[in-house]
C-alpha cells in the first residue's frame, strides 16, 4: 500500500515483512525482488487499487442499468474519500458509511455518499 501512497514516508521503504503468528515466523522480501505482477495482482484484487491500464469498453456491457451510473464501487468510494480501503471499511463499521453489498463487493449510491459526508464532516 505505501507505494500507492501520497506520503513521502513510505518512499524511503525498502522490504516487506509478513509475520504469521501461529508458526511465530516473520518472512522478509525486498520489494525491489517482488514480481510486478504479484504487485498489480494484490493492489488491484485484494486491496482494491484500480488499475488505470485497463480499459473499460460500454460494449461489453449486456445490461445496463440507469441506477449503475450512482453506483459507486469499493475503488471509486476510495478515490471520492481519498483514502483507503481499511478507511472506507472503518467509516462503514464505526461512522455509518451507508455501504451496501451487491455479488460479494461492496458499493455505495452516489448521493448516500454525499450526503454522508455533508453530515459527518459538515461539508456542504
């Protein structure tokens, strides 16, 4: 996640550590040794990073639904709250995020979203 971020804190990191506390064993990889395909793969499957290389055509899409142009999904809720998925998870658990889940993924009506904000940090 910090080779995502906008702080330059994270520039100056250098390995990736995993710990798994029922073996007690911590592994370590330098990142510049990380496959850039495992990379892609996590950002974009697992912590929902999107992938602005792909290309989205309308033409395959066989349904469409007037309501799915509200229907924002985990990346663009991200992007609309500039944080992460841990955040937008956290807003939904502890501050009423009014998320819904829809095929196992998580998305949120555009004006819920707004509206939300407006009442959480008073912006208007």
């Amino acid at each position: 996640m910090g080779i995502h971020s906008i702080y330059n804190e994270f520039s100056s990191i250098k390995n990736l550590g995993i710990y798994n506390p029922r073996l007690n064993t911590a592994y370590l990889i330098q990142i510049a040794n990380i496959n850039k395909n495992i990379i892609d793969e996590v950002s974009n499957k697992i912590i929902g990073y999107n992938d602005k290389s792909v290309n989205f055509e309308l033409s395959q899409r066989v349904k469409f639904n007037i309501n799915d142009i509200n229907e924002l999904p985990m990346t663009e809720i991200m992007k609309e709250l500039n944080c992460s998925r841990y955040m937008v998870m956290k807003y939904y658990s502890k501050k009423g995020l009014p998320l819904y889940k829809k095929s196992n993924k998580y998305y949120i009506n555009r004006n819920d979203l707004y509206e939300w904000i407006e009442g959480i940090f008073g912006i208007t």
